[in-house]
C-alpha cells in the first residue's frame, strides 16, 4: 500500500512539474499571440526579454562618448511627386525612436510613444545584419572557409532538407531555394509557424531541418527566407564552436563601444535566434552603423573586415522571385538608385540607413502595425522611408556647408 502510495505521490509530482514546465510555454505563447496588438505593442517592443526566452550581452570595454550638436530635422521631403511633412510621417508610422548621425556626431535623437534612450528596442530583421558580419569575422579568421561551401558540411544534421545542395553564399543571398511563406499576416505561414515554435520553446535548429519543400535550385533567383538566417546560424556555430551569443559579445559587442548590455531572444535550446532576436538601444544600434559606415573601423581599428563591408553591402544577390526592386546583398538591402546606400530592415518599422557619401547614419524604430498596407503609400512604406531618409541625409549635408 505504502508502495502504492509513494508511486501515486510520485506521478502526482512529475505532472505537476509537466504542468508547470508547459504552462510556461503556454504563457509565451499567449503573450506572443498578443505581441502586436495596438495597446501593447510598442511596450513589448522594448522588453521582449519578459516575453520570450533571453540571453543577456553584457557590455564591457571602453564605452562609445558621442559628439552632441543638436539641431531640427527638415520640415519635408519630396516623395512620389509630393511634398511631404517630416513630422507627419513619424507619426503616421508609429516612430519610437529617431537618431541621425552626421560623420560621427548625433545632430538629431528624440524618443516618442512614451519611450526613452534607455529602451532595449527589438531589432527583428536588422538582426541579419549583424549575423552578416559575424560570418566575415569567421571568414577573416579562417573559420569558414569559403562562401561556396555547402552549408551541410558544416551543419550535417541538414542533410535531407531543402539546404541540402545550397552553398552558404546561396543562403547569404537568401536563395537557398527554399520553398517558405513569410506572411506575417497569415497565421498560417511558415514565418508564423515558427514564431509558435520559438514561443513554445522548441528548436529552430529542428525547424530548419524540416524545411523540405524547395521552390527552385539554389542560387537560382532571391526569394526573402527568413529561416535562411537562422541556418547560417548554425553554420556559424559549427565552424567556430561557441553560441552566437558569445562570437557576438566577443567580437562586436566588446568592440564597438556599446553604452549598455543587450539582448538575445533565444529558442528552447538556449540557441540565437538569429534572424531577429537582437535587443538594444537605439545609439547602440547606431554604433553598428557607424562602424559599417567606417568600413568596419572603430578608429584605427579594425572589428569587421573592411573587404567584408564591400562585398556584404554590393547588391550581389539574383534577381527577385517575386519583382521586388530593392538589391541585396549578404543580409543587406541597398536602395533603387542607389549612390553607395545601404540599409538594414525589420519588421513594423526597424530600420539603419548608412549613407557613406554624406556620412550619415539614421536609425529609425517603430511599432508600425501597418508596416505592409500600400494602400496609401504606391511604392510601400520601404520606398517612402528611404526617400525620407535621402531627404534627411541631404538637408544635413547642406547644412553642414552653409
């Protein structure tokens, strides 16, 4: 009886320890699922690290002292034919935040929606980015060998997925030929799937090797494939044998003066997620800017290779599957027309412009729920933005000579 007894209290304790252990991913679930709604989005947008699995990135090394010179942004700027006011479109667009640098000196900073300079803003994709140049520190050092390595002699276990065959450069690109709907607005697509499966605390790892499906050969044509982050991931991790989290601490976070300790959302198994899970603040963001503006350079020295910054930053990558105009290069955008320009992008509004001719760096968060609607904007919100951005970038230019 005892033994029965004992047995019963025994079953009762480990189902309650399940329990406990699932509603806790029921939990980040239900929080997620709630993530974008109107009365909260912009308060989770700077504390995901309550909403999500976390790393902290301690900052350490010599802090970042800005040059301050404050002074008014532009009234407008001509977009499309039109004369649009400045002021207007923050709004419109949910601004939380607006940075502006000019050859290393802020000239405009200014938080809204009730946020401040202390906020550790999410970077969604802007993560890429950052994945990006890790990779030319590996590179750098040897650890990755070439671009046109298949990316399962590094990650083996992606054997028998659609990554099978593609090269880490095809992946870079984001033509790995995968075949995966990013619908944000679709809670039925791929990108959704796996926020649930990152909410849940599953493995991206288990994810990405799931992905069988293929649209067309690698290196074929570009096709946005977030998960295709997350697989350089991985092959960033095997070929150097640490986290992401630690390569990032040691060999940018450390580096770049950073002015407090970041953030890296991660999945059940303690890994990155890599494809948009940075969390920061706003100068900080613009830290990385400024370091990729400066070729790679933090003074004399040298944190991304300088080679690295050219041919991650050239629109390099195939034509667009589906017509999108923008080029790309290794987890950069650059614009239509570009004169040197390149940018970096995240969902609801996220954005570094880096203007190398004018020396202008601008970093923009939001919480813009209508970050996809073109109703009103012919071109999409991207365009406008960067043609605001363009804007920007020449009013302080002439500025600075008068």
């Amino acid at each position: 009886m005892k033994i029965f007894v004992y047995g019963l209290i025994g079953l009762l304790i480990l189902a309650l320890l399940f329990t406990a252990i699932k509603w806790k991913d029921l939990s980040r679930l239900l929080k997620v699922n709630s993530l974008f709604e109107e009365d909260k989005i912009v308060h989770n947008f700077s504390n995901m690290r309550d909403l999500l699995l976390a790393d902290k990135l301690p900052v350490s090394g010599t802090k970042h002292i800005w040059p301050v010179n404050l002074t008014p942004l532009p009234l407008s700027f001509d977009y499309a034919g039109q004369t649009l006011n400045i002021e207007d479109i923050l709004k419109e667009t949910k601004t939380t935040a607006l940075i502006v640098v000019k050859d290393g000196t802020i000239l405009f900073e200014d938080y809204y929606l009730g946020t401040d300079v202390d906020d550790k803003r999410i970077s969604w994709s802007i993560s890429k980015s950052f994945i990006s140049s890790l990779v030319g520190i590996a590179v750098q050092d040897g650890d990755i060998k070439n671009l046109d390595d298949q990316v399962t002699d590094y990650v083996p276990a992606l054997k028998g997925s659609v990554y099978e065959g593609a090269s880490l450069r095809n992946v870079l690109h984001m033509a790995s030929g995968a075949k995966f709907n990013e619908d944000y607005l679709d809670k039925n697509s791929d990108i959704n799937k796996m926020g649930r499966a990152l909410a849940m605390g599953k493995s991206l790892d288990d994810f990405a090797a799931n992905v069988k499906t293929r649209a067309r050969n690698p290196g074929a044509a570009r096709q946005y494939c977030s998960i295709d982050t997350h697989v350089i991931s991985m092959v960033l991790r095997a070929a150097t044998g640490q986290t992401v989290q630690d390569y990032f601490t040691q060999n940018l976070w450390a580096k770049i003066g950073a002015g407090a300790d970041a953030w890296y959302t991660t999945d059940g198994d303690g890994n990155a997620f890599a494809l948009g899970g940075l969390n920061m603040r706003t100068r900080d963001y613009a830290l990385f800017g400024e370091l990729m503006r400066n070729n790679g350079f933090r003074g004399n020295v040298e944190i991304i290779p300088a080679t690295w910054v050219a041919e991650s930053t050239a629109n390099s990558a195939p034509i667009d599957a589906e017509g999108n105009p923008l080029g790309y290069g290794y987890q950069w955008w650059t614009p239509e027309r570009t004169d040197g320009e390149f940018f970096a992008i995240g969902i609801y509004g996220q954005y570094i412009y880096v203007n190398p001719k004018a020396g202008i760096v601008i970093v923009k968060n939001s919480a813009h729920r209508a970050f996809m609607d073109v109703d009103k904007v012919a071109e999409g919100h991207i365009a406008r933005n960067i043609e605001m951005f363009r804007g920007i970038a020449e009013h302080y230019s002439d500025w600075q000579r008068q």
